[in-house]
C-alpha cells in the first residue's frame, strides 16, 4: 500500500504551527465568535487554496477577454466566481481551524495526519482509498481520550463534573457573518450571468427566447427554498440555549457532549459488502456506491459528444444507540430515530478503475448499457458517519426510559439523567429535531448567514424575473 498524503500533510502542520498568525491566536478566548457585518474568508487548506486560484484564473482571463469584446468569454468568469464562491469557508472557519490546530496536541494532530490522506490499495486493479487530511466537524478544543473514560458510570460526571472545554455554556455561541467574500462572488456570479443571458436573448441568432431567463429565476427560487430552510437550522442553532446533561429537561432540550458507547457496543458498518471497505466504532452511517456513467448524444446538427456523470447505484444508512457525554454526565441518544442526520464532510472514500470484482464490474456493465447504453468508467464508495469520540450536537424529545431498559444497565436510578433517552423521529411545534457531528462551535463556524442563504437567491430570482420582463 502506498501513502501519498501523510509526508505533504505533516509538511502543511509544521508550515501551520510557524505561522506567525498563529502564533498570534493562541486559544479561543482571542477570537470575536461574533462574525460582524462583513468577514473576509480565505481557505485554509491546499485543496479550497487551488480551486480558488483555478477561480481566480477564470475569473480575470473571462473579465479580460470581456474588455477586448467578446462578451461570451464571461462564461470563464461565471465559472471562476462560482470556484471562488464555492472555496470560501464559512466566516469562522478559517480561524477556528488555527485554534484547532494551537489546541490539539501536536502528536496527536501528527497521528491524524499519518492516518489520512490518498492510499494506493490495488495498483493494477487502479483502486484508491482517501480520508480528508482536514475535517471541520472534528473537536476545536481538546476532548478527552477513551482511555479517560469511565465504563463502569457511563452516566455519571467525569472528574469534577464540569463541563467540556468546548461546551457552549463556557463559551458562548457563535454568530456567522452577515456577509463574506463569498456574497461578493456571488454577487458578481449573477450580474455576470444576466449579462450574458440577456445578450443571448437579444441575439436573433441564437434564438433562445426567453428560456434563459426562465431557468435563472428557477434556479434562484429552488436555492431561496433551501436556503431558507437551512437559516431556519442555523437561528433554531443559534436561539435555541443548550443544556447541561445533569440538569437535562423533559421536552425538547438542545444537547452538546462527545459519543461514548452504550453497554451494547457499537457498529462496524463493512460498506457495500465488501470486507475490504471496512469501518468499526460508528454509531451511525450513510454509504453510497456511485458509477460515472458515460453516454454518446447527438445533437440537432448531427454532431456527437460524450456526455458523463455520477449515478448513485445504491446506498444504505443506519445507526444505533450511544451516550452523549458533556464531563457533568452522561445521555442515551437513539441515533437510528433521527430523521435529520448531518454527518459533515465524509470518512473514507474508495475509487476504482474497475469494479471490486470482476463478477461485479461485468455486471455493472451490463446493467448500464441495458438501461440507457452507458458505460462505466469508474466506481466510487463514499462513507459518511458518527464515530465514538467525535464530537456531537443534538436537538431532540426527551422521554422516560422504561424499567426494564433501567434493570439490563443495572441502573439504580439515582441520577436523573439515566433515567430519560433523547428520540429524534418526532417534531416539536417550532423545533426541528436534528443530529449533527460536530460541536454548535463548529458546526455553526462553517455555516453561512441568512442573508448568504435566502437573500443572494432571491436576488438571482429577481434577476430572472427581470429579464422576463425585458424580453
């Protein structure tokens, strides 16, 4: 097996850890986690760090092009935008990452870092194995190990019964930023887009009516729709107080805490099948097997072209009971209940030339080509998922648990918080169950703004809608 990732990764840390910016925030009490007005938001990894100069790239050889006439070549500039737009991180992301990175322990960040990274698994079968060298979801501040947990008193406090480090009762919530870079982007992206739109429409040639119109102000209300229920996640977030385990009330109670096993273990999720792909110490999983699917079209002129994109085959999800503890105490969360799941970025990822046998490859073949006369190019498995120790926020109904489930623990009912579970399948007036890994810290630091999520749609909207009424 070859490790392409963990020399370049360690390279990237130390590169980090001199950084004379760095130097300069040293803990979370020197970053303002009021995000502001405006924020300007840089990637702060060597992959968001290409995409944005590929943007940039883009973006000023179209502007360029434009200057000496030729208005289409705005299409390199929309394309930029959207890879700058895209590249940007939330506004707190970038400086949580540098807190992260001053608050870990260097050896244990080290140990992350060999772990991760590209792995050549089959040279001659072109098969590969990636997990993401950084993941904004994982701890900010330091957690404690498995070594320091107490398996005998799952629900108990540990030590001195505070909270967290990273807990919200002792550091507050973050606000993101009403604006960033990327609503610049953005907004550059749709001036761009109506230019050229209406140039088309106004061409006698193209012939395009008003169809360009049409599809931007779709795409603007189909992204109002979403944005706006994604800031509705992000207020309930923010508005919603988060309570300590030990003090947990009946009702719907916003919970923040790292995943413990629960005296029934754990899951090992072996994805699609395969004992080649397999992940142990989850609690809850999402898996998806995607084919790039390649199909020949011909046009109204005759002229054929090659036309590829990634079908999900198949996919499955799952989860199982686990603690949520926050150092005063211990919860029982029921993973599989919950209907809203955010995993954040994903675990592992698997891809391959060929399918993982040859059996399996002849007959994705021949399904494809069935189906629609595709061929397949290439195989891809994704994981998404909850592991024992990551970090974990949770919106859910609490509800007493029977005396019986309290008996198979050995429970004595002694403290209040054993004596109820967190459910996550039923909704509360005004309150939307959800399971997230990552703390409200981080989870919120990488969220965007009301105004980036429903308003820069609906200006795109208004945009289509106008040029409706111009043609």
């Amino acid at each position: 097996m070859g490790d392409l990732g963990p020399q370049a990764c360690k390279h990237v840390l130390e590169k980090v850890h001199d950084s004379p910016i760095l130097r300069g925030l040293m803990n979370i009490e020197d970053l303002d986690l009021n995000g502001g007005t405006f924020k300007v938001n840089l990637p702060y990894n060597w992959i968001g760090w290409i995409i944005w100069v590929i943007g940039l790239l883009l973006t000023l050889i179209g502007f360029a092009l434009t200057a000496i006439g030729e208005l289409s070549s705005l299409v390199l500039s929309i394309l930029g935008l959207i890879l700058l737009a895209f590249s940007s991180p939330g506004s707190l992301e970038s400086s949580l990452h540098k807190v992260r990175q001053n608050a870990i322990d260097p050896a244990e960040l080290e140990a992350k870092a060999e772990a991760s990274g590209l792995s050549i698994d089959n040279w001659w079968m072109q098969q590969t194995s990636y997990v993401p060298t950084t993941d904004p979801s994982d701890w900010i501040l330091p957690a404690p190990g498995p070594s320091t947990w107490d398996n005998s008193d799952r629900y108990g406090p540990a030590g001195d019964g505070s909270p967290l480090p990273e807990h919200p009762v002792k550091i507050g919530t973050p606000t993101p930023a009403t604006m960033t870079l990327f609503s610049v982007y953005i907004i550059l992206m749709i001036s761009c887009l109506l230019i050229v739109s209406a140039s088309a429409m106004m061409d006698d040639e193209a012939d395009v009516g008003i169809i360009p119109a049409i599809v931007i102000a779709v795409i603007g209300l189909i992204g109002a729709l979403i944005g706006y229920f994604r800031a509705r996640m992000v207020r309930q977030m923010i508005d919603t107080p988060t309570s300590l385990v030990r003090s947990a009330p009946a009702g719907n109670p916003e919970l923040v805490g790292q995943v413990r096993p629960v005296d029934e273990g754990c899951l090992t999720v072996v994805v699609d099948g395969n004992q080649n792909m397999v992940v142990g110490n989850m609690v809850g999983y999402k898996w998806e097997y995607e084919q790039y699917q390649c199909r020949t079209t011909t046009d109204s002129e005759g002229n054929s072209k090659e036309e590829c994109h990634w079908v999900t085959i198949r996919s499955d999800a799952g989860g199982c009971p686990f603690i949520l503890h926050d150092g005063t105490g211990g919860i029982r969360v029921n993973a599989h209940s919950f209907k809203r799941a955010d995993y954040g970025q994903y675990l592992k990822r698997w891809d391959g030339r060929f399918a993982q046998t040859l059996g399996k490859q002849l007959m994705s073949q021949a399904i494809a080509g069935m189906l629609g006369g595709a061929r397949v190019k290439k195989h891809r498995w994704t994981l998404y998922g909850l592991r024992l120790g990551n970090p974990v926020y949770v919106l859910g109904e609490t509800k007493p648990r029977t005396s019986d489930a309290l008996a198979a623990e050995g429970l004595d009912g002694t403290l209040a918080n054993s004596l109820i579970e967190v459910w996550g399948h039923e909704d509360a007036p005004g309150v939307k169950c959800t399971l997230q890994r990552g703390t409200e810290l981080a989870n919120l630091g990488r969220s965007r703004s009301g105004f980036e999520l429903v308003m820069l749609p609906i200006i795109m909207m208004i945009g289509g809608i106008a040029l409706i009424g111009l043609a």
